[in-house]
C-alpha cells in the first residue's frame, strides 16, 4: 500500500488535489477528507479509488479510473483514498476491508 499519503482536509487542497502532480508513484496517494464522490477531470493519469466510511472501511472502489471521469455517491462514504493505478490490486483492497493508515503532514 502507498507509505506517502498526503491529507486533503481544507477546500483548497481538495480543489486541488492531484492536479499539481504529473504521476503517483506507487508508494505515493492522496486522502480527500470530507468526500463522497470525486471527479478526475484535468488529470493527466488514472488513479484508483478507494471510498471509506468513518471507521476507514472500504465502501467501493474503482481500479484505473481514467483522467475526466466522474464517480458515483457513495452512500455512507466520509472520505476517498487515491492511489496510484495498480494499489489496489496489488494490495487486494475489497469492499468490507477497514484499512489503517497515517497521512503525512504537510
């Protein structure tokens, strides 16, 4: 899973998001917190997505979600995981996994 998540808790960084980034490295991801639905318009690489409830259980997720897309809502999500394309596959991310992890400070 990515050792490098960077915390989007403020309306500015999660307007900005992963905009000012060319790529996510494998090791590398971004948690958007307040979020139920995301968008990847403007990006310039699929990401995939992980939407977690408030106890960071897996609600839903999409693998390799490509540049100008929109998400569903996701019903009971509090926050959205993005991680590079791949993550989730590698580290076998399901619905129903609670997941455990600290975001970097910035």
């Amino acid at each position: 899973m990515a050792e490098n998540v960077e915390l989007a808790d403020t309306p500015r960084a999660r307007r900005v998001g992963l905009l000012k980034h060319a790529e996510l490295r494998p090791d590398e991801g971004m948690w958007i917190y307040p979020s139920q639905a995301i968008h990847t318009f403007w990006m310039r690489f699929p990401i995939d997505v992980v939407f977690l409830d408030r106890r960071r259980r897996v609600k839903r997720v999409y693998q390799r979600l490509p540049p100008f897309r929109l998400t569903r809502f996701v019903w009971g999500a509090a926050s959205v995981l993005e991680l590079a394309p791949g993550t989730v596959a590698r580290s076998r991310i399901e619905v129903g996994d609670e997941l455990s992890f600290t975001p970097l400070e910035t």
